[in-house]
C-alpha cells in the first residue's frame, strides 16, 4: 500500500537500509567463490562437489522466488525482509563451520539460497510503492548494492581467508547480517499487505504470466544473463589463482572489480533514461 505522507528522512532511510540488505544478500552469495580454492584444499573438495554447492543454491532460490513474491503480497513486507535477511545471514555464519559436502549444500546452498530468495520480491515492492515518480532510478540505485557486495566481498573475504582462514569470512559477514536484520525488524514501520481484496489463484496466475510475451521474454533474456553471470562469478577468482598464480586478495579484486564497475555504470545511466523516456512513452522501458 502506498504510503504518501512518509517524512522524505523515513524514505530516504528505507533506501539505505534496504541498500545495506541488499549488499549482504549478494556478497554473502559470493564469500564461497573467493574462498572456494582454500575450501577445495582445506576440505578435499573435486571441482564437481564446489560445483553442486554452487548449483544448491541457484536452484534452490530460483525455485522459491516466486513463492516469495506471493507472500509478498499477502504479508507485511517489512517482516518478510528482516526475517529473510536474519535467516540468510545465520545461514552464512553456520557456513563457517562446515567440514563436509553435505553440511555445504544444506547451509551454504538450500538455507542461504532459500532465505536470500525472500528479500528482492518484497524489497523492490517496497521500493516501487514508496517512489512512484522515479521508480527506475531508485530500484538502479537499489541495484548497485549487488556490484557494491559482490567487490567488496571478493576483496574483503579474499584479504580475510588469505589471514586468517576462509570460516572468519563468513562469521564476518553473517555476524553483520545478524545485527541489520534486527535492526531493519525494529526500525522500519510495519506495512500493511498489497492485497486487500481475496487474491487470484496461483496456478491462474501462473497461466497468465505464461501466456504474456512480455513476461516470458523478459524471464528468457534475465535467465541467459544469469546463466552466464553465475559461471563467471563461481569460477573467476579460482581461475586467477590456478592460473596466474594471485594471491587471494588479489584474485578476489581482480576477478570482479572491473566487471561490475561497468554494470554499475549500466545501471545507474539506464534507470534514468528509463525514468525520462516514460514520461512520454511509457513502453520505453521495454
């Protein structure tokens, strides 16, 4: 529900927050990459078994999102953020105990990929109802916390893992979730949910969406982005340090850095040529 009469501070805070969340949701997802070759030496890991870890999780969230967007609407938004960042980053810090496989796909794929799969429906709803005039703008400033989060936890979780062993990255970054979860479950005012009629069925739902070029081609091209995105992401940093010989610090700044330094960029100019061009044709989007 749109809440027009919120203090310009209150706005600007849920941005931030949700911001800080968000950089979480993804460099939490990107800690296993940085420290995989540690892990592979550490725990005797094949490529195939880091693989399986890394695949755990991708389907597990590509599965449940859109579970969470039909929660979304149906409950307070607020809460299911907090709880889905607290659930992801305990998950996270419990990934720093593990010493086997299958203690990696439960926690680090299924819990992590299942409670991050909860945050972005309802986060970006947030965002959309709370900046109708310059939606684009706001959701590519939202956006940039995954470039900030994947950078920052290559070089951080690289710099942690080559000092101190590659479990103090994920207490790190879990331990940070923790306390802004809390933090987001206390501080932000409870929303109502969007739907205040009976909703639509889900499978009539499904069928529509099915039945939408829009829809399906959208969900096309994003898939083939994130199919070649999540190779890049798992294998890059091992691939410099088996290659080239970088240390994990190194590895883990170089691997990322410059490529997302572009999508930042992307991101930022797109959503405000979006915000323009919809003023006058609003299919400009597409």
């Amino acid at each position: 529900m749109t809440q027009p009469h919120q203090s310009p501070f209150r706005r600007w805070k849920l941005l931030i927050l949700l911001w800080l969340a968000f950089f979480l949701n993804q460099a939490d997802r990107q800690i296993f990459s940085v420290v995989l070759p540690l892990i592979r030496t550490d725990l005797g890991l094949s490529d195939a078994d880091l693989g399986l870890i890394a695949a755990a999780l991708v389907w597990t969230y590509g599965v449940l999102v859109p579970v969470a967007g039909f929660v979304g609407d149906r409950f307070s938004r607020r809460n299911i953020v907090g709880f889905s960042l607290l659930f992801w980053s305990m998950s996270t810090l419990a990934t720093g105990f593990c010493t086997t496989l299958w203690q990696f796909i439960l926690l680090r794929g299924m819990a992590t990929g299942g409670g991050e799969a909860f945050y972005a429906p309802s986060a970006n709803a947030l965002l959309g109802e709370n900046y109708p005039k310059n939606r684009s703008f706001v959701l590519s400033l939202h956006q940039t916390a995954v470039y900030a989060g994947i950078v920052l936890s290559g070089l951080i979780a690289g710099h942690i893992g080559q000092h101190y062993g590659w479990q103090y990255a994920f207490f790190l970054f879990g331990g940070f979730g923790v306390v802004l979860g809390g933090f987001v479950l206390f501080s932000l005012p409870k929303d109502q949910p969007a739907l205040a009629v009976a909703p639509e069925p889900i499978a009539k739902t499904a069928a529509y969406l099915v039945r939408n070029p829009t829809a399906v081609l959208l969900t096309v091209g994003f898939a083939c982005m994130v199919f070649v995105n999540v190779g890049y992401v798992t294998w890059m940093p091992s691939f410099l340090v088996d290659k080239f010989g970088l240390s994990l610090t190194a590895a883990g700044f170089n691997s990322l850095f410059y490529h997302h330094v572009g999508a930042l960029l992307g991101v930022l100019a797109g959503g405000r040529l979006s915000d323009h061009l919809a003023k006058t044709r609003p299919q400009s989007r597409l």
